[in-house]
C-alpha cells in the first residue's frame, strides 16, 4: 500500500528542516486603533502587538467612511450578492464601484473579480483565446497569479530580464510583425521594492504591436494625484491596454480588478472562466471599496504621509547599520539572507517585543534573499518606529547578526 499520509509528512518535514515552513500568526485588529492588533498564540494567551507588515497600506481597512459604508450597505442589502454576476451576483454596488474604477485608471470600463490573484489569472488566460497565436513576454519577476494565468492560456511564452528594456525589444524583435502580443509587467514589485520604467516598456511594445498589461495592485491608492497609481503619477495610464488592481490593499477591502477600453473589458467578461463561474463580491465590500476609492482620490496628503513614512524608516535603520534594500518605493525591505535566521527575527520580535513582521523566504523571494518585509504606513508614528529599530537591534545580535554600524 502507498501511505500517502507518511509522503505529506515528509514534505512536511522538509518545509521545517529548511527553516521554510509557514506559521499563520492568528491575529485580531483593533478597530480604530490601526496598527494595534491583539495576537492569539494558540495556547490560550493573547498579547497585544503592533503590525509592520500588512498591505493595508493607508490603514483604509480602519477609515470611518469605509466602515460607514459597509455597515449601511449590510443593513440594505445583506449578506452575500446571491450568485454570479449572470445570475443575480450583480447588484447596483457593483456597477458603482467598476464606474469608479474605470474613472480612477482613465478608462472607459473596469470589472470586478474575488480577488488581485483572479483577475491577473483569469485576464491573463482569456487572451490568447480572444487573440489566436498570441504570445505573452513576461517580466521575469512577475507575480505568481500572473505566471499562472500565462501558463493557463497555454500559449507562447517569452521571459524578459526584469525591467530589463534592451532584453525585451531584442525578444520583440524576434516575432512576427503580425503576430498578436502582449507584454505583461508590473509597476511596483512588493518584494523588492523596485519600480518599472513604465514609459520604456510601453514605448517598446508600441513600436513592435504589442499589447500592454501592468499589473498596479501595489501602487493603487498610494500614487497618482488620485491614488491611480504609478501609471497616474507617470502620466501614462492613457497609454497602456489594460490596468489591474487590487481592492484588498490600499483600498482595504478585498477583491480584484481591471481596467481597459470598453470592447476588452467586455471580452474577458464574456470569455473568461475566473470570472463567469464564480460568486460575485459581496455588496458589503464592494460597497467599501467604493467609499475608500473615493475617499483617496480626495485625500492626497495620506499618500504624502505614506511616502514619508517609508522613508523615515529606511533612514533610521540604514543609520543604524541594518541592510535596508534600497528602493524607490513604499517598501522597507530589511535582508537577512538565511531562511532560519529570518524566522528566529520575527518570532523573536513578536514573543519577545510585540512587533509583528513576516519572515519572506522561498519561494516567495528566490533562496538567499530572505528578508523581514516592513510597511510603515500613515499610522505609524515616530514612538513606533523608535521602538522597532529599538528591538531590531536586539534581536539582530541575539540570532549572531552583524550591523554595518
């Protein structure tokens, strides 16, 4: 008999042995008190902590008007959406929320699914089905959700150097005038922290007949003079085909989207899988993602706060001798470069200092690259950030780290 339970296990064993198995921290935010949370250890204590590492980058999933909105649209319309967007799943919330999405991108059109990963999959896989012969270029450190999606539609592939212009023209170059293409990229890449340039890209794609698909779920909120991201702030939203975000970031909410012309959005909604078969959003959340959309696009100074956060931290541990990876970005990421290492810092920081960071290791960020990921947002003010740099210090020397200082 094969004992399948003994091969889990094993597999199991392997995650532990590398110092790669995840721990989900079980933790409950304090409404109105962001970045506050308690956090549960699973033996019957809790311990109030501070959260460094959530994607609620503007602390939207805490704003009064978000939870305003979400309370009143519960108490209108319920629970669930009741189906598909075919089948009763589409409710006036929804239409709101993709009209405001399209004007937030400059776009004449948008559609909503469960969640960033589902839209970049599900867009991605449809177009090869609307284009016969289209061949995807990637940018080598694109997403998951994005590799999956151009592994789903099952059509040719062309990897690039990451934001690396010279590497794709010279791909372009290699196809077919006439054959359909699309490159796909991303503004923001959460890991590093680095930036593409965007105008480059399209610059290139255009000279070759390229589609262009820019994945923004990091930017979205936080740049742009309405929180439309990168692509706003560059002034280049017009130029590109297709724009896809996330509402589970710094709209705090949850759910996914994309933007483009009105006949490309009405052929992934009509084409594509992801979105056809599945329940819609929830009226509740799309009725507070709609209220956050709004909301940023009239309050620039939290994204000026948010900028000025980031680069207070990055300042103050790069003082300190901590390895900032430097970055134009919002993200602060700290190297450590060992998967065992990086998980001692971040239980250490918790047990020990209440400070809540994620260790990122493989195959999230490739092996050697382990590091703590920080997102400081508009909330954490300058006692906090006194106190993190406070217990990183400690902790780096506990786990036989050196600092440059």
């Amino acid at each position: 008999m094969i004992d399948y339970e003994a091969m889990v296990a094993e597999n199991l064993d392997g995650l532990r042995e590398e110092g790669r198995y995840r721990v989900f921290a079980d933790i409950v935010r304090d409404r109105g008190n962001f970045p506050r949370a308690v956090y549960h250890d699973g033996e019957g204590k809790r311990q109030d902590i501070v959260v460094w590492c959530s994607n609620d980058y503007l602390g939207m999933g805490q704003n009064v008007n978000v939870l305003d909105a979400m309370h009143r649209a519960l108490e209108r319309a319920g629970a669930g959406s009741g189906g598909t967007r075919n089948i009763s799943g589409t409710t006036h919330f929804h239409v709101q929320l993709e009209r405001e999405l399209a004007d937030l991108h400059a776009k004449e059109s948008a559609l909503l699914f469960t969640s960033g990963y589902v839209s970049n999959d599900a867009t991605l896989s449809t177009l090869s089905k609307l284009f016969p012969g289209l061949v995807y270029l990637s940018d080598e450190l694109n997403h998951a959700s994005m590799i999956s999606g151009i592994k789903n539609a099952q059509a040719s592939k062309l990897v690039f150097k990451h934001n690396d212009v010279a590497d794709l023209r010279a791909k372009l170059k290699e196809l077919p005038a006439d054959q359909p293409k699309v490159v796909a990229f991303e503004s923001v890449y959460s890991m590093d922290g680095d930036i593409a340039p965007i105008a480059d890209i399209v610059a290139v794609a255009k000279e070759h007949h390229a589609l262009t698909y820019i994945d923004e779920v990091h930017a979205v909120g936080m740049y742009g003079a309405r929180g439309g991201g990168v692509t706003e702030r560059d002034h280049i939203a017009n130029e590109i085909d297709i724009i896809e975000g996330t509402l589970g970031k710094a709209i705090g909410v949850m759910g996914g989207y994309i933007t483009a012309s009105r006949h490309m959005v009405d052929a992934i909604r009509s084409f594509a899988s992801g979105f056809i078969f599945t329940t819609s959003l929830p009226p509740v959340l799309a009725a507070g993602a709609l209220a956050s959309v709004r909301h940023l696009k009239a309050h620039g100074e939290l994204r000026d706060r948010h900028q000025e956060r980031a680069a207070t931290l990055k300042a103050r541990l790069k003082k300190v001798g901590l390895p900032v990876m430097d970055n134009p970005s919002h993200i602060v990421p700290v190297f450590v470069g060992d998967p065992v290492r990086c998980k001692a810092l971040s239980d250490k920081l918790l047990r020990k200092h209440g400070i809540y960071v994620q260790p990122i290791n493989y195959p999230t960020v490739p092996r050697g690259t382990e590091r703590l990921r920080f997102t400081p947002t508009p909330l954490h003010d300058d006692a906090l950030m006194d106190g993190l740099v406070d217990a990183l210090i400690s902790v780096w020397e506990e786990v036989g780290l050196r600092r440059a200082a």
